[in-house]
C-alpha cells in the first residue's frame, strides 16, 4: 500500500532519518527534486520520485538524474526504468556478506588485475543510456551494485560490457526489494551484456547466478547452494562458493 503524504509528514515530524537509514525520499527532499527537473511532473508514491503519465517527458534522463545525485551525494540512490529510487539501508548482514565477497574476490586480485580489471564496491555506478536498451519505451538506468569486477577503461570509454562480474546481495525488508534485485536489475545487467550476475539470497543461503546474457536478457539462470562452485564466465580462475560467502 503506498505510503500517504500525511503519513510521511507524521514520520517528519517525530525524526529526521538521516538518508542512509531510510529508503524513502521525504516531502521537503522531493519538493526540491521537483524545482530541479522543472520539465517533468512527478509524484511522490510509497517515498520514490515517479513520472506522471501526463508528463511531456516520461522518464527521467541520465543527465537530470547526475543534477539529482549531485545535490542529494548522502542519498543512494539509482535510476531505474527511468525513475529515481532509493536504495534500502543495509543491515549489519548485509555488510558481513558484502564484506565477505570482496574479500573472496579479493584472493585473486592478481589474476584480476592481469585482466586489466578491477574490484569494485558499493560506490561504483553502472548506467545503460537509451542506445544500449530495447526499444520499448522503457528509460534509461544508473545502477550502484554491491560487489563488482569491472573494466579499468568503462568510466573513460563507456565500454560494454563494462563489468565481467555484478553481485548484489537481495535485499528483502519490502517485497519492492525483492522484485528490483531479481527481476528489474537482471534486465540491466543482461543490457549491459555483463557475463554473469550473482543475487545473493539470504532467504536460504543460496545465489542466483544468471549467465549468458542474450537480446537484454539473460538466458541461463541456476539456483545454487552449498560447496557449488558459482559460474564467471571470463573469470574461471573464480573458486567461490555459497558455503564460503554465508560462513561465519
């Protein structure tokens, strides 16, 4: 059910939430996104900054979405389909298992580096603008994923693909979540043509692995669990495993 603006109001009034705590742009915050892009008409709905079907522009571009990012930088935010969400505050899991994958990744850097790749973390930004998508109306995406093994050139060349490896651990406190992680972002990643793309599934200590990514989808999509090494295309020196990502 989306939340009301009274509602927000009332959640206002009783605290400031600092930005990453919360995953749900506040009244003021969106009053100030609206003055930034004058050329849309937005709304507020359940805390994310969506495009009126009345609007002469239907989805927010790239460009206006850097403006957004620039004035709000302790916001994690992503543009997806062309609208502006907020990404969930992780919890202390969350950053164990992130912690742990960069950490795995980590054991081969070496052989990573030979590559000419590198390991990123939760600040590198991933973006598919309208040239890289199908054409069925759908916008442009910039995405901020929790673990990477991306090329050294993609921020200088806008090379595709510009990653060999995306993982992201699902994030599960709204069902919104759970579809954005396994269904909405999987369409990106396919788009950007990147090899593989691991969600980490908390739920039942599992990883998603989609592979061979084919007309802005992918193709192969495995469920594995235990001592299954996970597939890397381009990457099979990788001997990590769902046993060694969920140990404590």
């Amino acid at each position: 059910m989306a939340t009301s603006i009274e509602e927000l109001e009332k959640k206002e009034r009783q605290a400031e939430i600092p930005p990453a705590q919360r995953d749900y742009f506040t009244i003021p915050e969106f009053r100030k996104i609206r003055y930034l892009l004058s050329d849309y008409e937005l709304e507020l709905i359940d805390g994310e900054i969506t495009v009126n079907k009345r609007s002469p522009l239907q989805s927010i571009s790239i460009a206006d979405f850097e403006r957004v990012a620039e004035e709000f930088p302790d916001h994690r935010i992503e543009l997806i389909d062309g609208e502006i969400m907020m990404m969930p505050p992780p919890d202390k899991e969350h950053q164990k298992i992130a912690g742990r994958i960069i950490t795995l990744l980590a054991e081969e850097v070496r052989q990573i580096k030979a590559l000419d790749c590198s390991i990123g973390g939760s600040t590198g930004y991933f973006d598919v603008p309208d040239s890289f998508r199908q054409p069925d109306g759908s916008g442009p995406d910039i995405v901020c994923p929790d673990a990477s093994v991306y090329y050294n050139d993609y921020f200088d060349t806008d090379r595709r693909p510009p990653a060999l490896l995306i993982v992201e651990v699902l994030s599960f406190s709204k069902r919104k979540h759970i579809k954005r992680d396994l269904e909405l972002k999987q369409a990106i990643y396919a788009a950007l043509e990147i090899p593989a793309y691991w969600v980490i599934d908390r739920r039942d200590q599992s990883v998603w692995a989609h592979t061979e990514p084919r007309d802005g989808a992918y193709t192969v999509c495995e469920q594995i669990k235990g001592d299954q090494i996970l597939p890397a295309p381009g990457l099979e020196f990788l001997r990590i495993t769902p046993t060694q990502i969920f140990e404590e």
